[in-house]
C-alpha cells in the first residue's frame, strides 16, 4: 500500500482539470465583456474628433481665402469649399488638398460651404461627401474643435 502511494506521488500531472480552463474561460469572458465597449467607444469617438478636426481645417482653408481674396472682411461671406456657380472653391483655388476625404467614413469631400454673418462671426461649416449628405458644425464648435455634426443649418449665432 504504501508503495501504491509513493508510485502515485512520483506520476507527473500533466495538463489542466476541466474546472481550471472553465475558470480561465470565465475569466477571459470578463474581461472581453468590459472592454469590448470601452473599445469601440474609443474608435467612435475618434472618428467623430477627425471629422471635426477636419472641419477647423476647412475653416482655416476660408479664412485663409478671405484674408488673401477678400481683403480680410468675411461679413456676409459664403465660401465654397468646391466649386459653385459663384466661386471657383477652396480646393480649385489651392487652399484645400484635392484628394480631402472625411475621415470617419473615408468618403470624398465634394462639397459644403464656410458661412459668416452679417458681422463676420463664423455661423457654421457644412462637408458633403459623395457618401451621402450634407453635415454641419456650429461655428463656436469648430473654433473650440468640440461638438456633433448635425443634418441640418444650424441657427445664426
């Protein structure tokens, strides 16, 4: 008997019991639970802080446009971020990169506007992709590089 023990003692285990890997398992499952969403609203946010980041860029593309074309005085201004009927645009003129996308969705930008009030305050930025519709950013949002877009004009500052 003792020695029916002893060869026992000197067997090596080898590998888990099925409740260890159910632990593990368990455990794993956890972790993935929490950070899965922390994940995902890390990427979110910062597609949404691109965009915006793009939109200071456009406006700084306009106010580089009036201070260079409009003498300075952007009161009233509308400015095409592409070409309109009345202006050749920010990227035909140079001021923005031809190939400009928007970062979120990586969809071309072919369109929107820079809009100043009648005492020359930015109103707000708006970017139309080739993916669909028109976005727009408060002005106070795009000097801060905070906010959402919206779907439609904002109000007049």
């Amino acid at each position: 008997m003792l020695f029916k023990m002893m060869n026992r003692l000197k067997k090596e285990e080898k590998g888990f019991t099925l409740i260890e890997l159910l632990a593990v398992i368990v455990i794993l499952a956890v972790i993935a639970a929490i950070a899965v969403p922390y994940i995902l609203g890390v990427i979110n946010k910062s597609k949404a802080d691109s965009d915006i980041a793009t939109a200071r860029q456009v406006y700084d593309a306009a106010r580089l446009y009036v201070t260079s074309e409009l003498s300075g005085d952007p009161k009233n201004q509308t400015i095409a971020v592409n070409e309109d009927s009345n202006t050749k645009g920010l990227i035909k003129q140079g001021y923005l990169d031809k190939g400009l996308v928007l970062p979120s969705t990586k969809a071309p930008i072919n369109g929107g506007e820079v809009k100043f009030t009648s005492t020359g305050e930015l109103w707000y930025v708006s970017l139309t992709t080739t993916a669909g519709g028109t976005k727009y950013l408060k002005g106070t949002d795009v000097i801060a590089s905070t906010g959402a877009f919206v779907t439609s004009t904002p109000d007049a500052p």
